[in-house]
C-alpha cells in the first residue's frame, strides 16, 4: 500500500495554491492600478514600465545626489556662518569704536 506524505503531489492542493497565487497576484495588479490612477489623478508622471535602470545604477546616482547636497547645504551653513561672524565683528568694531570715542570725550 502506497502511503501519502508531505512530499506526494495533490492536484487538489495545487489547484488550492494555483489559485491562492492568481488572487494574489490579481490583488497586486489591482493595486498596481490604483496607484497609477492616483499618480495620474495628482499629475504625477507613471512610469510605463519597470525603466531601463538598473537597481545597482539608480542606488549610485542617489548616493551622488546625496553627497551633492551634502555639500550644497554645508556651503550654504558655512556661509550663514561666515555672515554672522561677520556682523558679530562689524558690531563689534562699532563698540570699539564708541569706547574710543568716550574715552577720547573724557580726556
């Protein structure tokens, strides 16, 4: 007598998990949809396919976009700073400025 297991093939489960996969699937499609449909709705641009650009590509051209903004902003904060360091010294001599002439008055 022959003995099921786990490893025999059931055509009545596979047609169980056939059909499990094609309603995931047709659910991920009709997402994919409604995405698109929003997308379009908000006149934003949907991609037609899955691109021309590899996986490996688009993470290096967002690891260089990354380091240009770094940069852009450190410039920018070094330059915010260089201004306030700036005024903090023209106040300064503005002080210096006043004390002389005080002490200048005094004499």
């Amino acid at each position: 007598m022959h003995s099921q297991n786990d490893t025999d093939f059931n055509p009545v489960e596979f047609d169980g998990v056939t059909a499990s996969c094609n309603q995931n699937l047709q659910i991920q499609q009709d997402w994919a949809q409604k995405l698109d449909d929003f997308l379009a709705f908000n006149e934003r641009q949907v991609l037609p396919n899955a691109g021309r650009v590899s996986k490996k590509a688009a993470e290096e051209r967002a690891r260089q976009e990354c380091e240009q903004f770094e940069l852009r902003r450190r410039e920018h904060k070094e330059s915010l700073g260089e201004a306030e360091s700036i005024e903090v010294l023209e106040e300064t001599a503005k002080q210096l400025e006043q004390g002389k002439k005080e002490l200048g008055d005094e004499m």
